[in-house]
C-alpha cells in the first residue's frame, strides 16, 4: 500500500497488478473497469471531528470537493480530476442535507456543484468560518494544526509524517526484515532530496565557475606570455633597428676617417709640391743671379761704359718688379675685404628696418654705417682696373687715392663703433645668439616632449610625471612579477563637465602605482633604495584599499557615480580614499560640505576651499581625458612649433648680422693702393732710364763667362728634374683630390643613411611609447664606436634570427590563448608576414601588446577578481548550505531518530501482553561504513570556526573528516549526476546509520530478538508490529503535546493472521490503553468474535441491479448495524455456555461408547 499525498491517488496493488484507484474512479464510481457515472460529475468527501471527553478543541469539518470526467480517448476509459478544493471548517458541522444537496420536490434532489459550494459556504456560516486551501500540503498542514487545537498549521514535514504514519497504519504489511521495518515503518523518512540537490548545484556552480576561472587563469597566463613575448619580439626589433643605426654610423665614421686619411695625404702632396716650389724658386733665383753675372762678364768683355748704371737700373727694376707683386696681393686681398665689409654694411642696413634684438640700433654707430655706405659708393667694382699700369701712367690715381682714404677712415671708425665697448653690437649679437640658440633647444626638448605624449596618447596611455616613469622602469626592470600599473589607466570620467574639477581634487594620487598585493611591501622598499629622496612615487596598498572599500557606502551624490574603473583595486582605492567626496552645485552648498567638488573647480576638504580644476592638457582620466589632453599638446605643438621657427629665423637673421658685424673691421685698402701706385710709378721711371743708357764694346773675362755658363746649365737641368717630380706630385694630387671628393661624396651618403636610421628609431617612439629615443641613439653610438662592422653585422643577424624566432612564438600563443577567451577578450591580430621587419609588422606587434595589455588588467583585475570574490561568496553559501542543510540536518536526524526509539520505548515499557506478560523494546548499533559518516557530521557540527570566517574548505578537520569531505565533494561533482545524488541520498538517509532490532521481553524470561523468531508469516510479528505500529502513530500525531489531537486509526483487512486472543489484545489496547477510534474492515464471516467490543458495523454487499446505473448492471447496499455491547455480550456468555454444556454432553458420550 502507498500514499502519497503530493499526487492525487492512493493505490494499493496486489501481486496480479491491480488497476490503480485514484480520487477520480471514486466520483465516477468505477467498479472493475466500468463506471456508474461516465458524465461530468461532482462529489464531496467530508469529514465531521468532535473533541473526546477532555480535550479543549473545537468541533470542525473536513471537506474536499472534487470534479471529475471520464476520458475515452484511449484503449482503456481513464478517470481524469478536473478539479479539486479542500475546506476546513471550524466550529461547523456540515449535513448532507441542506449543505451539498438541495431538495427540488417531489423526491428530486440535486448536488451543489463545486464551483458554488464556496460562495454558498461563506454566506451561510461566514467568511471567518470556512477556509479554502488549494493545494493538498497547504490543506494537511491545516488539517493536522486543527486536529490539535492550534488556530494555525503544522509544519510541512509535521504535516506529511502524521499522514504517512496515519496511511502505514491503514494497510498491514507482511513483516519480513526488523531492520526494515523499523528504517521504513517506524522511522520517518527525512526528505533531503532537495538540499542535496541544491548543495549539489551550488557545488556544481562553485565547480564550473573554478573551472572557469582556471580557464580565465590559463587564457590570462597565455597573453601575458604573448604580451611578453610581444615585449621580446619588439626589443628585438629595436635592437635591429638600433645596430642597423649602429652601422650607419659606423660606416659613416669610417667614410669620416678615410676622408681625413685622404684629406691629410692631399695636404701632404700640397707641402710636398710646396717644398718643391720653394727649391725650385730657390734655385730660379741663383739662376737669375748666375744670368746676372753673365749679362755683367759679357758687358765687362765687350767694355760698355754705361755698364754700371745699367746693371744699378736693373737690380733696382727686379726689386720694384717684386715689391709690386706684393703690393698687388696686399691691395687684392684689401679689396676683397673692404668689398666683403661694404656688402656686411649694406646688410646690416637693410636689417635696421625689420630689427631682430630688444634694444633698438644704437646712435653710436648707425651714423658710421650710413657714412660708410656714403663713402662706398664710388667703391670699384674690380681691383684689376687699379692695377692697369696705363691707369697709373695716365696720372688719375690723385682722385681714386682721395676716395680710398675715406672710405678706409669710414670702416675704421664703423669698425671701432660696432665692436668696442660693453653695449657694442657686436656683444649684443653675442649675447642674443647664445639666448636665442638656449632657448631654441629648450623648445626642441618641448617639443620631443609633446611628441612623445602625443604618441603615447595615441597608443591610449597617459603622460606619467617623471618620478612615476622611473619607479616603473625600477619596477619593471628589478621586480617585473608585481605587475606594476598606474592607477590613472584605469579610471574614467562618465560625465565631461566633472572631469577638470574631479582629476583635480585628486591630484598626484592619480598617479599611485598598482601592484599585484603580495608585492606591496617589496616594491616599496626597491623604490625607496633605488630611487633618491626627491621622488614621491606612490605603492597603492590595494589589500587593505579593497577591505575598506567594503564599508564604503557611497552617497547618492559621491564622485563615484560619475567614475567607472577598469581594476578592482583602483576602485577600491578611491572608494576607500575619495568615495565620501560629494558634487555640489554651488559655492554656498560647498562651503557646508565636508569634502565636495564644483563641476567649475571649486574644492573643499580639510576645513577649506580651493581651487582644484586641471587644463586639458594635464587629464588622464579615460579616453576622452586622453583625446582632450592630446588636442590640447596638438595645439601646444603647433604653437611650439611656430614659435621653434620664429625663433630659427630670428638666430638665422642674428647668425648673419653677426657675419656681418665680424666683416666690418678696419681695412688697410687706402694704403695698399697708395703702395702700389708709387712702385708702379717708380718701376715706370726705371724702365725709361734703362731705355736712354748708351752701350759700347770691349773684349774680356771669356773663362769666368764659360765658368757661369757651366753653373747655368747645371742649375737648369736640376730645374727640368724637380719639374719632372713637382709634375709626379701633381699626377698624385690629382688622384688624392678625386679620393678626397669620393670620400666626401660617399661620406656624406653615409650621413644620409645615418640620418635616416636615426629618423627610423624616432618613428619608432612614435609607435611604441615606452622606448627612450635618446638612450638608443646614445646606445647605438656607443656601440659604433666601440665594434667594427663584422661584429655588428654578426649581431644584427643574430638579432633578426631571435626576431623570427620570436615571431612564431607569438603565433602559436596567439592560437592557444583565443580558444580559452570570449567575445571582445579574443586578441585581434592578423599581420602580413611577407616582411616582419617592415614598419607595419611592427605596428601590428605593438597594437598586439597593447590588447593583451588592455584585456589582461580587464581579465585580471576585474573579471577574474569579481569572480572569485563570487566563487568565495559561492563557497561561502555552499558552506553554509552544506553544513547547515546537509550536515547539521543529517547529524540531527540521526540524533532525532534515537530520541524517538527511545520515545517509544518508554512509551512501551510499561505496557504487558499476553498470557507471558510481554514487552516490546527498540534496540541498534552503528553500521560501520556509515559511522565514518556519523564522525564527520558530528566534528563539523561542533566545530566552532565554522560559519565564523571559516568555510568547509578552509576548516581545520581531522584526517578522517578531510577524507570524508573529499569523498562526499567527489560525490557532489560526480559526472554521473543520478548515481551521485542515490549515494548522496542513501547517506543522508538517517535511518542508513544503524541496525535495527525489536525485543520481546516476557516476564521473567530473557528478551527475544524478533529477528530471530519466528517466520513471520503468523501473527508471531503481527502482534507486536500492531502494537510497534500504534506506539509510532502517537508519536505522529503529538499525544505526548497538548489535549488534542486525531484520534481515529483506519485498519484494512485487520487482524488477518492473528488468533482471537491475540486481535483482541491488540483491540482493547489500541482502544483502551491508547483511547483510539478504531475503525476495521475484514469478511463478515471473521467478524463473529469482535461482535460484543465493537459499537457500529457497516456491511457492505454487491447485489444485482434491475436497472443499470450508468454503465453498471450491480449495486452496493450498506447496512448500519449500531451494536448495543452488553446485550451483545450476554448472548455471547450464553452461547458460551451452551457451547460448553455441549461439549461436555458429547465428550461424556464419547467416553461412555468407548
């Protein structure tokens, strides 16, 4: 027999299978597969409860009313409930009559239907006095709270085990196992089904999420291997580029050198052919002297008188002849400076009208440059026409001489003007260019600047101070596992109009330095000896930030509504150290708040007010921080560059009055030209004496005339051999000359190239911002300095091998890392590699770095950290749930179970039966692979820690418990989920956990296990299981609490096994000693000996129908028989007698044939 009240049946099947009697069969009135209803039908079943003598309830009814059809739509006609509605009623007593059916006249009745009975109900015996329930736990746990009086319900699980102990008590079942019996029949069963369930989820859950965490961990460990090898793949790629620079500059050292080499051979030829003109005019002049004396020896022999005077005009015409070569080359080069100084002065006067200094021209020597300009305008365009010799024959030099001398007093006295004195201008220029060019580099350094935090804007990363650059390139070098990040890349700013005012309040604290927590300490102390005293970078102490963040309660107008984060500690951090800063809309409301901020920059903290607001230029909060700031360095670039060229036109326009202040010096050209004029007119003189000389001959001196003959030919062939080695010199001149202009050539293609690879690494800077531009050159510089280019050569391909290598490594990270990643986490990267070297490779390898990056500190310090603050919040309710609705529950049951065993042993120690006076008692032992169990739920039910910050996982348990917990976790993440959850739900069966036995105690005898006596199949078992039975079903139904409680037990097929001494017993104890209502069924031909302890009997019988009633051709016809027991009782006591005096009367007659 089973009940079940979560369904709408009871059944009862035999071993033949009998068809299944539901609610439904009973309204249609269903008789072996036929119905006598097979319409729509309505029926009520109810129930009237009155209180026992001595019980203080109120008297009620119990009413259900249910609907039913009958569905012919398959092979078989079903019975189906349409509807079904349960009632209670207090203090009412239903009738059949005027309540559910209403008479129509003339004998016609009709039933009430369902649907109406409510409203009927309520406005008969009123609201208060009829309650509707609609589910059939809801209406039990009612049921069973009225039957004890109480004015509310039961307890669910009160509820049904009063109805299973009512149901088990209904139906007798054969008694083949003790244990059982007891496990199933006596002890209630505790339905953990569902905590398992949940537990087993939540473990489940907490499962999944670590296994994705794990997964996460793994992806996140893969990019930080593909941004590190990004970071080495780029490396590489600059070391290529910085030894491709390294030899540019060392080829172009070495063009240098070579062209110094070739420079300083062509200056050694020069000195050679020098020396060589040098003798060569040494010996020209002996021979000149050598051609003297013989001119001299010939006049002597020929005996010319005038021969002395010409010999005096002649030396005295080479001597001029001379002194007018230099005077020439004096005049020439003094006009060539007294040109260049005119030109310097015109110059300088067409400056005097767009004036580059502060201070205007001085009047102390723009009178002197307009004089010498006056004076310059006679000024001869060619020094040749002063030199002619008709020119100075012609006697026109008086003039021109007069010219010169005022055009050289005008230079001198410009000359001393321009230079002499502290205020001169030439120091002036001095002064101006040094300024100028100082502060031309110091814009070159601005405006590298602006460049590089334009490109690292570009690249979305902020401009850090340069304190924080050098902790983090500390950081990064000494200590690269602690992750260090800067706090203002993470935050942003959702509402423009706060951002100024908000970065402002802030301030340095931007830019904190985020480490991963269990480097805090060492990074602090690494910076503090690393880095001098002026540096103020801060460590975030982002463990204890994110604690205090939780107590952080943010006020609706906190700075924090109008900020999002991109890393768990650095919200933290300013939720903990700026969360209680409040935007206010007015000067008046600011100046009552303790910490607040103006969207017009206004501040107040620390009992004051200031200004707090940023430019543009200085924002680092988010994307639209960083556009700002980089417009604003944009149009600070642009300004600097305009103001860069400003100033180069201003040094190149003082550069060139400086040339021209130094060209404009006092100039000897009056001089010189009077030099040369007199030598010219004195050799002229010279020529006409040697012209009026009147020579005669004479014959003589023909030796010494052979004898300088001999010398003069001597002199001339050593002249034809320097000529000839002067001519060699001058073939090799010429070859070194042609190497000096190919040196020069190729040196200055090699400072192209240099050039070049030197703008290359720049544009690199521009696409990676964390590389030092000046520290590579200098490195590269270094490093041409230092190898020749085989070694350089040699690196560089060892460099572009790592590169390949390098290169591959990223692919294969790449494709390992994305299937592990989702959605926007995956790593865009699809490079060309037809050229890994090129730029845009490059580029490609740079934005790589950048999203894994972005996406690690996104997986990392945000996804990864909220999921395992949800994992720890899983394990946490797991644990909880665990221990309370799994562990506490199972211990408690497993407690409960004993208590009521012993319950039911004191309630039956002092009940005897039969002739032997016997007693029952309950007896158990531990089950041995359950008390491991038993154990653990003990020590984890009394453990202190847990629950106190202390979960299952993290509990200090002993080794057998640890063992038990990991083998019940291995359960609850079992593959095969119903296998697991049967294991799980035999161990949480309390009832698993002990052996059980019943004891038959006669008096004075030793007890009886009934384990071991008997069969079973007698009333042996039946006997104590009735009496077991009746001891578990006061207990369901609370008689040990209160006055009131069900009273009524329902026995089918009663007593079936049992002698009548023995039903009897069981009778009078269940109604006597217990003060049962017992109501039985069993054949009328067995009912005879229970006639005179019974009050009513109802006799049913099945008797052919002259009409058919539906689909039935029977009826059943009851009989109430209400039983007066004494009278009852005599005729029994009669019948008794006149049994006995019968059997006597035979037995005497027996004995008398015999």
């Amino acid at each position: 027999y089973t009940y079940n009240p979560g369904q709408d049946e009871t059944t009862q099947r035999g071993r033949g299978g009998k068809t299944v009697r539901t609610l439904s069969s009973y309204i249609l009135g269903c008789d072996d597969g036929s119905y006598a209803r097979p319409h729509v039908t309505d029926g009520y079943i109810g129930l009237h409860f009155a209180p026992t003598k001595g019980e203080s309830a109120h008297p009620f009814t119990a009413l259900v009313a249910a609907r039913a059809h009958l569905d012919q739509a398959g092979l078989r006609p079903v019975a189906r409930l349409d509807a079904l509605h349960f009632y209670i009623l207090p203090d009412v007593g239903l009738h059949l009559e005027g309540d559910l059916v209403i008479n129509e006249g003339e004998g016609g009745k009709r039933l009430i239907p369902i649907d109406q009975i409510h409203d009927r109900l309520r406005r008969k015996y009123g609201e208060d006095s009829v309650e509707h329930y609609d589910t059939k736990k809801a209406y039990l746990r009612r049921l069973y709270g009225i039957l004890r009086g109480r004015r509310d319900s039961v307890s669910e699980r009160e509820a049904m085990h009063a109805a299973r102990a009512f149901s088990r008590f209904m139906a007798y079942k054969p008694v083949r196992s003790i244990n059982e019996f007891v496990a199933h029949e006596i002890l209630e069963k505790k339905d953990l089904g569902e905590a398992i369930r949940t537990v087993s989820e939540t473990m489940k859950t907490i499962y999944r999420m670590e296994a994705d965490a794990r997964r996460l961990k793994e992806g996140i460990d893969l990019l930080a291997q593909t941004r590190q090898h990004c970071d080495l793949w780029i490396r590489h790629w600059i070391d290529d580029n910085v030894l491709e620079h390294a030899l540019a500059h060392r080829r172009y050292l070495d063009d240098q050198r070579q062209y110094l080499d070739a420079k300083q051979r062509q200056q050694a030829v020069k000195a050679g052919l020098q020396s060589l003109a040098d003798t060569r005019a040494s010996l020209s002049e002996k021979l000149s002297a050598l051609d003297q004396e013989r001119v001299m020896l010939k006049a002597r022999r020929m005996g010319i008188a005038g021969l002395q005077e010409q010999d005096r005009l002649q030396d005295e015409r080479q001597a001029l002849a001379t002194r007018f070569s230099e005077y020439a080359q004096r005049f020439t080069q003094a006009w060539k400076k007294a040109h260049e100084a005119i030109a310097a002065a015109r110059t300088l006067n067409e400056r005097l009208s767009d004036w580059p200094l502060s201070d205007t021209p001085s009047d102390l020597w723009v009178p002197a440059l307009k004089a010498t300009l006056e004076a310059a305008r006679h000024f001869p365009e060619d020094a040749a026409s002063l030199m002619n010799t008709d020119w100075v024959a012609a006697r026109e030099h008086d003039r021109e001489l007069a010219g010169a001398d005022h055009l050289q007093k005008a230079l001198t006295a410009l000359a001393e003007a321009l230079h002499d004195g502290p205020e001169s201008l030439a120091r002036q220029l001095d002064t101006a260019l040094i300024t100028t060019r100082q502060q031309l580099a110091r814009l070159d350094q601005q405006r590298q600047q602006k460049e590089a935090e334009m490109a690292r804007l570009g690249q979305h990363r902020a401009t850090y101070p340069a304190g924080v650059r050098q902790a983090l390139d500390v950081l990064h070098n000494m200590l690269p596992e602690a992750d260090a990040r800067v706090l203002c890349d993470y935050v942003e700013i959702t509402e423009p109009s706060w951002q100024a005012a908000i970065e402002g309040y802030i301030g340095g604290a931007r830019f904190g330095i985020l480490v991963e927590p269990e480097y805090e300490a060492e990074a602090a102390r690494l910076l503090r000896e690393q880095l001098g005293r002026d540096n103020r970078a801060r460590i975030i102490q982002g463990r204890r930030a994110l604690k205090d963040a939780e107590r952080v309660t943010p006020d609706k107008q906190s700075i924090l509504h109008v900020m999002r984060f991109e890393h768990a500690v650095a919200e933290a951090y300013i939720t903990a150290s700026f969360g209680n800063v409040q935007r206010v809309e007015s000067e008046d409301a600011l100046r009552m708040t303790r910490r607040g901020v103006m969207a017009s920059g206004l501040g107040s903290g620390g009992y004051s007010m200031w200004r707090c607001d940023l430019p543009d230029s200085e924002l680092v909060f988010g994307r639209g921080a960083r556009q700002r700031a980089r417009a604003a360095r944009e149009a600070d670039l642009h300004r600097l560059l305009s103001q860069r060229q400003q100033l180069a036109d201003t040094l190149s326009v003082i550069e060139e009055m400086k040339h021209s202040v130094a060209q404009l010096e006092p100039v000897p050209y009056a001089e010189t030209l009077r030099q040369l004029i007199l030598t010219q007119s004195r050799l002229n003189d010279v020529e006409q004496q040697l012209q009026q000389l009147d020579y005669t001959s004479d014959a003589s001196l023909d030796a010494r005339l052979e004898e300088v003959d001999t010398q003069v030919k001597a002199l001339t062939q050593q002249l034809e051999s320097l000529h000839k080695e002067e001519g060699g010199l001058t073939r090799e001149l010429e070859v070194v000359t042609g190497l000096c202009q190919k040196y020069d050539q190729q040196q200055d293609r090699s400072l192209a190239t240099q050039e070049e690879t030197e703008e290359n690494l720049r544009q690199i800077a521009r696409l990676w911002a964390d590389m030092d531009i000046e520290a590579q050159l200098e490195r590269a510089e270094n490093l041409a300095r230092e190898l020749d280019m085989a070694t350089l050569a040699t690196r560089q391909s060892e460099a572009r091998s790592r590169l390949n290598a390098t290169v591959h490594d990223i692919e294969r990270l790449v494709t390992q890392a994305n299937p592990l990643l989702t959605g926007d986490d995956q790593l865009h990267y699809t490079p060309d590699y037809t050229d890994i070297r090129a730029r845009s490779f490059f580029a490609d390898v740079c934005d790589l770095a950048r999203q894994a990056d972005i996406i690690i500190n996104r997986l990392k310090n945000n996804v990864l950290v909220a999921k395992q603050a949800q994992i720890s919040s899983y394990r946490e309710s797991f644990s909880h749930a665990f221990i309370t609705n799994l562990c506490h529950q199972i211990y408690q049951a497993i407690n409960e179970g004993k208590r009521v065993l012993e319950s039911l042993n004191r309630e039956l120690e002092h009940h005897r039966f039969g002739a032997d006076r016997e007693s029952f008692r309950f007896a158990w032992e531990w089950v041995p692979e359950f008390k491991a169990y038993w154990e653990f739920f003990e020590e984890v039910s009394q453990s202190p820690d847990l629950g106190e910050g202390q979960t299952l996982f993290s509990a200090e348990l002993s080794d057998k418990a640890r063992k038990v917990r990991e083998q019940l976790l291995a359960m609850l993440l079992a593959d095969d989920e119903q296998q697991a959850l049967q294991e799980l739900e035999r161990i949480s069966d309390y009832r698993n956990y002990r052996n059980y036995e019943i004891y038959k105690q006669p008096e004075g005898k030793e007890p009886i296990p009934l384990s071991q006596y008997g069969t079973g199949s007698g009333g042996q078992l039946e006997t104590p299981a009735y009496i077991i039975r009746a001891a578990a079903i006061t207990s369901a139904f609370r008689f040990d609490e209160g006055d009131s409680h069900l009273r009524m037990v329902l026995v089918d097929e009663a007593f079936s096994k049992m002698d009548e001494h023995r039903s009897r017993e069981v009778i009078q104890y269940l109604t006597d000693t217990l003060g049962l209502q017992l109501a039985f069924i069993m054949p009328t031909s067995k009912s005879g000996p229970f006639m005179d302890i019974v009050s009513n009997q109802f006799v049913f019988s099945k008797v052919p129908s002259d009409k058919p009633i539906g689909q039935l051709h029977t009826r059943v016809l009851v009989d109430r028989q209400v039983l007066d027991q004494e009278k009852v009782k005599a005729l029994w006591e009669q019948e008794r007698h006149t049994l006995r005096q019968q059997f006597d009367l035979d037995f005497m007659d027996a004995f008398d044939q015999v």
